[in-house]
C-alpha cells in the first residue's frame, strides 16, 4: 500500500513538472511569436516611411522640374537690354551695366544697395536674409518697406558705412557718386549701376536684370505676376470707367524753390498715363521733372491737380496757397476743388510701387469705380525671411 501511494506521489510529481515545462514551453513559444511579430511590424514601419520617403523626394523632384520648365517658358517672353541669354542659369554670369561690362562668380549672399528704388524692387523678389544694408530713405515711416526695413543697418553716401557690412554686391543708380562706386570697386565689391525706369515694360526689365544677377528668377516670376495683376486690374476700370471720363487733364506739381511740374518721361506722369488721364505737361511740351512759371500753369488749366509732396516738406501749404492766390482760381481744378495731396511713397519712388499711384489717382478722380471691384494685393515681399 505504501509502495502504491509512493508511486502514485512521484507520478503526479512527474505530471506537475512535465505540465510546468511545458507551459513555460507554450510562453517562450508566445514570446517569440510575438517578438516576430514586432519585428514584422517594425520592418513594415520602417519600409512604409522609406516608400513615403521616397515618393516625397519624387514628388519634390517633380515639382522642382516643372517649375523649372515654367520658369524657362517664362523666360521666354523677354529680352532683357545688357543680359545676352536670359535662359543661361551657369555661372559666371555676366551683365552689361551702366558702368560697363560685370562679371558675377558666384550667386552673392550679402546685397545692399545705395539706392531707394533699388531696394524696394529687390526687397520684392530676394531672400530679405541676404540683404545686409539699406538707405536711410527706405527706412521712413510710410514708406513702402518700412516695416520690413527698420531695423536693418543703414547705409549712406559714407563709404564707411557700406565697407562695414561686408556686401559681395552693390546695387547703384544712374546719379550714384561716380568716385563712390570706384572706391568701392577698386575694393573688391562688385558695384552694378543700373536705370531705374518708369514705364511697365522696363520696370520688369529691372527686376529681371537684378533678379538674373541674384540667382532669384523663379521669385521675381511672383512679383512679375503681381504686377501685371495690377496693370489689368487698372485697365479692368480704365474699360468700366469709359473715354469721356477718362478724357480729363491732370497735372502733377509741387512748389519748393519755384514750381516744379512732371512733364514727358516723368515718373508721374507716366503714373497719370498708365491712369488713363492726359499728362497736360507733357502736351504742354514739359519734359521730365520741370520749372515752369506761375503763367504756364495758369495756361495748363488742369481738371485735376495732385501734389505729390509731403506735408513735412511743404505740401500742405503749397496745397492752402494755392485756393488762397486769386491768380489761380480760373484753373478748373482749383474752381472745382479736385486739388489732392497724394501718397509721395507711389508717386515719388523708381519702383513698381509706382502702379500704386496710378490706382490711388483713379480712386481719387472716380472712386465709385472702385467699390465692387477685389482689388489685387501688391506684396513688399515675396521671399522675405526664408
């Protein structure tokens, strides 16, 4: 009987730890059922992210050749005085300036120009990172760049302070100081002295051959594109607006030491003819920025006035006199009262910002044109900070 119970003990003795052996079998076998399975799933991740990878960088490459393709189809359409292939991406580049023949190594990392016009037209296109200086003029509260501009370093006719920023490139205008932009040149710095011009074919002809120059072709496209919004927007209401009432004589004038009035080739005037209206200067045979005498304006006999000179520079008296001098008070303008103080920032700038100017006139002259009209947005930069 002992031996049997002995027997029956060591028998379930040996049930027990087979039983336990063999759970611990059953979970190493689930634990490394499931550590394949992690690792599966691991391996499926790591494969979905490097297909999504993949297809990100194609789709990237895609979109980087057709906007390529778009930006040569753009290109196109132009030819740009002092660039001989527009389409011609290598490098070096060279231009044809107004100080001769430049020749640019490499894309330049630190601009800075000596000149307003200048900086409003790169600040449209540029990486604004890049631009390291900026006249002291570009910096007034009002102006067009201003809040993009303010904090920047400025710069001067001081030669000093263009050396201390260290630019790869500067930008100059035709009435740059000629001993200035050799200094700077005989320094190292290459120095582009361009035209900055009033009419809507060469201002896009400014930005493509500063844009070419700063390797910023496919940004200047946007600010291109801009702008011709504007311009058929203005011939939009020009159309709406009709001949007869466009058919008025405007005359843009200021007064500091005499009468200075904007005459052919003027950036006014070529702000009232992109309006629309007649340039009565200009027919009156006054030909650029002029001093004419109290007698010729009395003959110009304008429907409309605008005084494109700040308050701080005498505009609103130059306004006040001119309904207080009973010299003046046949000029259908003064007896209509369609005298008007206008934005000097559009009116008075070499920049696309000009366009602005022809849309503040129409607005001033028949403003209910305007009313039901989406007016399109103008940026002060395309790029900015990238």
């Amino acid at each position: 009987m002992k031996l049997i119970m002995k027997f029956s003990l060591l028998l379930f003795l040996f049930i027990f730890i087979a039983c336990e052996e063999n759970n611990e079998i059953i979970l190493n076998s689930d634990s490394n059922n499931s550590s394949e399975i992690v690792d599966q799933n691991d391996k499926k991740i790591e494969e979905e992210m490097r297909l999504e990878k993949e297809e990100e960088m194609r789709l990237e490459k895609e979109e980087e050749m057709r906007l390529e393709k778009e930006l040569v189809e753009f290109l196109k359409n132009y030819t740009v005085p002092g660039i001989d292939d527009l389409k011609d991406l290598s490098w070096p580049r060279e231009v044809e300036a107004m100080n001769g023949i430049i020749t640019i190594d490499d894309k330049p990392e630190r601009i800075l120009t000596i000149s307003t016009g200048h900086d409003e037209m790169i600040f449209g296109f540029a990486n604004l990172n890049n631009i390291v200086g900026v006249t002291m003029f570009s910096q007034s509260p009002g102006g067009n760049i201003y809040e993009l501009t303010k904090d920047m370093p400025t710069i001067s006719s001081e030669i000093e302070t263009i050396i201390a920023q260290n630019p790869d490139i500067v930008f100059a205008d035709p009435y740059a100081n000629v001993n200035l932009m050799q200094s700077l040149s005989d320094l190292g710095i290459t120095v582009v002295q361009t035209q900055l011009n009033n009419t809507s074919e060469g201002r896009v002809n400014d930005i493509l051959f500063a844009a070419y120059i700063l390797d910023e072709l496919e940004s200047a496209k946007i600010l291109i594109d801009a702008i011709n919004e504007q311009i058929e927007y203005i011939e939009f209401i020009k159309s709406n607006i009709g001949d007869t009432d466009l058919d008025k004589n405007v005359l843009s004038v200021t007064y500091y030491d005499a009468y200075w009035a904007a005459g052919a080739g003027s950036t006014e005037g070529s702000i009232i003819e992109l309006a629309g209206y007649n340039n009565i200067a200009s027919e009156k045979g006054v030909v650029s920025n002029n001093m004419v005498t109290k007698e010729s304006l009395i003959d110009m006999s304008p429907d409309i006035i605008v005084i494109p000179q700040s308050i701080e520079w005498g505009g609103q008296d130059f306004f006040d006199n001119l309904f207080l001098d009973d010299s003046f008070s046949s000029i259908p303008a003064i007896l209509n009262e369609k005298v008007f103080m206008v934005d000097t920032s559009h009116f008075t700038t070499l920049s696309h910002f000009n366009i602005l100017g022809s849309i503040d006139l129409i607005d001033l002259i028949a403003p209910n044109f305007l009313d039901d009209v989406e007016r399109p947005v103008l940026k002060a930069c395309y790029q900015c900070f990238k």
